[in-house]
C-alpha cells in the first residue's frame, strides 16, 4: 500500500464528517480544474478568486483556521464546535494544497500569520472582529518586514505618532502576503520616542487594507499569490486596533512565526509527492539505448534516496507534531522540533525534487508537466518564515541539553502519543516569553535509537551520534567560532540530522508496535517496516559523513575538531536483495496517480 498522499485512494474517515467533507472538497476543487487551466493560471499570474469564493462559502479557513476559544466569542453553537487549531487536520490541508499549489497555499499560510497575533492577543474586542470577518470568509495577512530591514523585528520604520486618544501610523511594509484582499493586516511597528504612554515600544496593531490612508504599490512578485509593497499615510490606529504592546509584541512576533513554520513543512511534503509520481510514470516507461530508464544503477540509486528522503519528511513531520500538540509550559520541547521541520524538511523537499529532475532531466521544463512548476515552488520553502541558516542557528541553543540528556537525564516527561485527537491545540497561542530556551531540557533520547538498533545503518549512524558527542565534549566551538555562522552552521546541521533521526525511530516504533493510527494522509505511515528504517539511515549515514567532510574542511575548525569530524566518516550498508525490493516499491507507484489535464 502507497505510504504517500494520493488523492484518489484518500481516506479522511478518521476526522469528523465536516473534516472530511472540507479535506475532500479541497481535492476535488483542484481536481475538477485539472492541470492545464491550473498551470495556465499559474502561468498568466491570476488572482484566485474562485478558490477564495469557494473557500469563503464552505468555511474552510474559517474551520481550520479559528481556535475554540474565538469561536466562544463569537457566541457558540455549531459552528465553534466544529472550529478549532487543530494541527492533525490542519497538516492534512497543508498537505492537499501544496500537492496542488503552492500559490493556493499561500492565501492560507499568510492568513495563519496574520491571525497569530491576534489569537495571541489578550484585546478580545479585536478577536471578536477578526474571528467574525474569518467566518464570513476574510483572508488575513503579517505586517512585519520592512523593504530596507526585511524581517529584523530590532528595525521597524513604522512609526505610530500621538493623535487625539489614538494615534496614526506612517510608513512601509514590503513583501507582505494578502496585502491586496486581506480583511486586516497584523502590522509590526513602533510608537514614536516621545509618545507620552509607550515611548519607543514595540506594538502590533490591525490596518485594514481597503482604508483610503492605506496605499498599495504593486504585487513585487509576478505570481497568482500577492505580495504587497504598501504604505500608511497617517493612517488612524485607536485603542481598539491595539493587539500587543513591549515584549509581548515581540514575543506575538516570534509566536507566530513558530505556528507558521510548521505549514512549511507539509507544503514541501505535497510538492515532493506529486513531483514523485509524474516522475516515476515517465522515467519508468521511457526506453533510452535500449534499455528502460529505471534500470539503469545510477537512476535506480537516485529513486531510492528520493523515497526513502520523502518517508522520513512526512514521518518526521507527522510525530513532530504530536509534540506540538503535547506542548506546555512543562514541556517545550517542541521549540527544538519547530525549526528543524523548517529547515530540515524544506530543506529535503528540494533535494528530492533535485534527485527526481536528476533522472528525468529535460522533461522537467517542459510546460505540460506539473514538475516544472514544482522546481520553483519548492524553493521557495526553506527560505520563508526564517532561513535555513537562522533556523539551524536556532537548533544549536538546544544541542548542549540534549546531548547531555543521554547521558542521565535530569528531566523526565510522560510519553507523547500520537496526537490525532479533535482537540484545540491552544497552548501554541499562550507561548509566553520567547526565551529560555537553553534551559529547556530533554529526556533521554537513546531508546528511541535501541528499538532499530540491529538494523546496519541504524547501528552506524549510532557510532556516528558517538563520535559527533565527543567532538562537541572535547572540541567545542571556540569562541571565535560561536560568532562564525559559517562554521556553526555545519555543526548544527549534524545535529538536527540526529534529532531528525531520533523522531523518525519514534514515529516507526509507534506504527510498527504499538498499532497507533495516524489519521488521513498520515495513516499510511502504519505500513512502514524495518527495511524502509534501515533504507532511510543509509541516506542518514550518508549524508552525515558529507557534512563531516565539509565540517573538517572549513576554514576556521582546528585540529581537533579536523581530527573528531574524521571520526564521523562512514558509508551506508546497501545490500543488493534489499536494494532491488525497495526499488520494486517503488516503481510500483508508476501510474499510481496523475493529475487530469
């Protein structure tokens, strides 16, 4: 059975009927459209104006979108029952549209950070109002970078100046998603130095973008998505509009934008699987020099590491999302996971559609493929919501604690299961101050490893997390080098590779022994088993020991830590009968599904 989304064999019946109906409505909106209107609007750049109608008419964003405590102030009933920030099923919508569009996936993920300081936000005036807008199907968007600062929330040229009891807001925003459309915008800036009340203090406040003190410049992308250069001319801001003020403004910022990391991750998963499929069906009934293209070895490796890379996302994925949901403030785990399904997930979306371009070479341009579209999209993920390199940065706060925590762990936590339960996962918006997060600590993540252990490329990469120990115990980075994010961001990269590894063990033991369901998409994760494992820790090990090599060939590492990266070096095990049933696996999804024309 296919461990990957399929529209024609997609099953949401573990979700509540109004779940399923929204899931199943999103497949057959893009499925009734077909790929060549798709493309050609894609193409010509039109704004998707049937997609939000039907969105808006069938409360989609509103469902998914409006956690249930916004929905008690809107008064109850059915409707609040059925809305909640519930990430199971959210991933599932993240998922469905990046496999279609990213561009469509865009209106949403913009709305998610345009709402993240207002659910965060103790004004339940201004909450009441988005909340209802949301219902009567506004889109939303996040107000932060600035053209000459970008996303540096120290900047901002915004300024909000005394009027009367309010004040007015002047100056730009760049690069802001929804800025045509959008119901209101959740805009960063600061009140002027002199303000009698917040002198020189960080504010979010909402602007409503059809208000004639609110100019739109252009779309600064040639896109279907809008992403908006614009400028407020004194535009007028009361106490009703105020979201946050100080810190918490701040703290709102970085809040959001972990909500909003996650939806990265899953839009990159769909991209990958879609792209997978047109791949496999081509290469596999295309004859060159006489031989089908899939039985060449180098092709037959390439396919493999693409699935084996694409599993191990979507597993990732799937339990790092249990910890989100699992979230408190005795376990934050989930700050550690957040960013590595950022940067690592994203990351691997582009490798294997670098991979699958690999084997069907020009047929990647051409315009009547969905694939040439997904080239581009999937670039665009690891550099959204924080770079690679800011998000790996981030990663390395924690390593200290949880390397340390295999080797007696001082904190102890309840097993997180799977989380496919309809609750509220309302703890992502009451995150509280963005800091701490060296004090965070881990449980011993070692078991998770032991399960897999006789597995050969589980037992190498192990030797691997050893030698990567004592590199960092008696060769830390110097302090010169804790100010190179050159250098740090190749160690941090071997150590969100183990955290990456750590959750996938956890993920597959959940599937294989304790028979866990997964719901939607995600359920087809229970068909995993040891060789699939094993296939994933031979691109593990690989890729461990090419960061190694880079590790020892940078510029500023000293002989001991040259000598400890040496430590790291090993190749996979790939045993020939094992290789060819995986590959057999995967050739089997050649006409497994295609998007009609």
């Amino acid at each position: 059975m296919s461990l990957l989304f399929n529209p024609q064999t997609y099953d949401p019946s573990s979700f509540d009927p109004e779940t399923q109906r929204q899931l199943k409505l999103l497949i057959e909106f893009f499925e009734n459209k077909g790929k060549n209107l798709s493309k050609e609007e894609f193409y010509s750049g039109v704004w998707y104006a049937d997609f939000l109608e039907m969105v808006a008419e069938e409360g989609i964003f509103s469902t998914f979108g409006t956690p249930s405590e916004i929905g008690g102030l809107l008064g109850g009933g059915e409707g609040a029952e059925q809305s909640r920030w519930d990430m199971a099923r959210i991933n599932e919508l993240n998922e469905i549209l990046g496999f279609y569009s990213l561009a469509h996936w865009y209106v949403w993920q913009v709305s998610v950070l345009g709402l993240g300081p207002v659910w965060t936000s103790e004004n339940d005036e201004a909450r009441a109002t988005v909340g209802k807008m949301l219902e009567s199907g506004s889109i939303f968007g996040f107000g932060l970078s600035e053209k000459e600062h970008g996303a540096d929330i120290y900047s901002s040229d915004m300024i909000l100046s005394r009027s009367g009891e309010g004040w007015t807001a002047s100056g730009g925003k760049y690069y802001i998603g929804n800025g045509n459309k959008a119901g209101r915008l959740s805009v960063f800036g600061k009140f002027a130095d002199d303000d009698p009340e917040y002198p020189g203090e960080y504010v979010f406040f909402l602007v409503d973008t059809q208000h004639e003190k609110y100019e739109l410049l252009k779309n600064v992308v040639h896109s279907q998505m809008y992403v908006a250069a614009f400028d407020l001319h004194e535009y007028p801001v009361s106490r009703a509009d105020i979201l946050h003020v100080g810190k918490p403004a701040w703290d709102a910022a970085l809040a959001t934008v972990n909500v909003g990391k996650v939806n990265l991750g899953w839009a990159s998963i769909g991209i990958a699987e879609h792209s997978f499929y047109e791949a496999i069906t081509h290469a596999n009934n295309r004859i060159l020099y006489g031989n089908r293209v899939t039985d060449f070895p180098h092709v037959r490796r390439m396919l493999a590491d693409s699935y084996a890379r694409l599993i191990a996302m979507k597993i990732f994925a799937a339990r790092s999302a249990d910890y989100f949901r699992s979230a408190s403030e005795e376990d934050r785990r989930f700050l550690l996971f957040n960013p590595i399904t950022k940067a690592k997930v994203t990351s691997e979306g582009e490798r294997v559609i670098d991979l699958l371009w690999d084997v069907i070479a020009a047929r990647g341009f051409e315009k009547d493929t969905y694939f040439s579209r997904a080239a581009t999209d999937i670039r665009a993920l690891p550099k959204l919501e924080g770079t690679v390199h800011v998000n790996i940065a981030l990663v390395l706060k924690f390593m200290p604690a949880y390397l340390g925590a295999a080797h007696g762990a001082d904190q102890d936590y309840e097993p997180i299961p799977v989380r496919q339960d309809a609750a509220d996962d309302g703890y992502l918006f009451k995150q509280g101050p963005a800091s701490g997060l060296s004090k965070i600590k881990f449980a011993n993540w070692k078991p998770a490893f032991e399960r897999f252990a006789h597995l050969p490329n589980v037992k190498i990469f192990l030797e691997q997390i050893d030698a990567l120990t004592q590199l960092v115990m008696t060769a830390p980075p110097t302090e010169a080098q804790q100010k190179d994010l050159d250098y740090l961001q190749v160690l941090g990269q071997l150590f969100a590779q183990v955290v990456y590894a750590q959750l996938i063990c956890e993920s597959a033991a959940l599937a294989m022994d304790s028979g866990e369901i997964r719901p939607g998409s995600v359920s087809q994760l229970d068909h995993l088993t040891e060789a699939h494992v094993d296939r994933m820790f031979a691109v593990f090990v690989q890729d461990t020991a090419e960061q190694a090599v880079a590790l020892h060939g940078q510029a500023s590492a000293t002989d001991q830590q040259r000598s400890g990266a040496f430590g790291l070096i090993r190749h996979p095990v790939i045993e020939q009968d094992a290789e060819d049933a995986f590959v057999t696996e995967v050739l089997s999804y050649d006409g497994a599904y295609e998007w009609r024309p």
